[in-house]
C-alpha cells in the first residue's frame, strides 16, 4: 500500500492506475488535479466512470466523495459528459 491509498476515496486498483500514469504521490495529484487525473486514467481505462472522477476530487480535497459540494460535484458532471460526447 503506498501513500496514495491513504488518501480517502483511493483503494489498491485506483492507486495503481494513478501510479501507472506517473502519479504517485498527494502533491503530484494535487498538482495536476482530479480533472487532468481522471482522463490519464481513462486512456489507460476506458471504463473509468464519473464516480473515479468524483473519487479522485474528493482525494485532492481530502474528503469522501460523498462529501463534496453540490456546485463541484456539477461542474464535474459537466466535465464528464462534454469528454463522454
């Protein structure tokens, strides 16, 4: 388990994804950020959904997902679906 998985909404397979696209520490997600993350992910999986999205969010801001505000949660659903279209 690396320091990745420490951070909430992060298990083993999803640390291992950000680790596969050169992210592997808090600072680096932090950097790049949930939105830039999330499509390095989807290039390696293409079944990443927006709860990954969502997930990696809530890992940059240290909260659950379920956690997040309403206003972000739809700028991410937004987000989503313009990159799905």
């Amino acid at each position: 388990m690396g320091e990745l998985s420490k951070l909430p909404n992060i298990g083993p397979a999803v640390e291992e994804q950000l680790n596969a696209v050169g992210i592997a520490t808090y600072e680096q997600l932090k950097e790049i950020g949930s939105k830039q993350a999330w499509l390095k992910i989807q290039e390696i999986d293409s079944s990443a959904c927006i709860n990954r999205l969502y997930a990696l969010e809530g890992a940059v801001r240290q909260i659950k997902k379920s956690e997040l505000p309403a206003e972000i949660k739809a700028e991410l659903k937004e987000f989503y679906n313009a990159v799905k279209a």
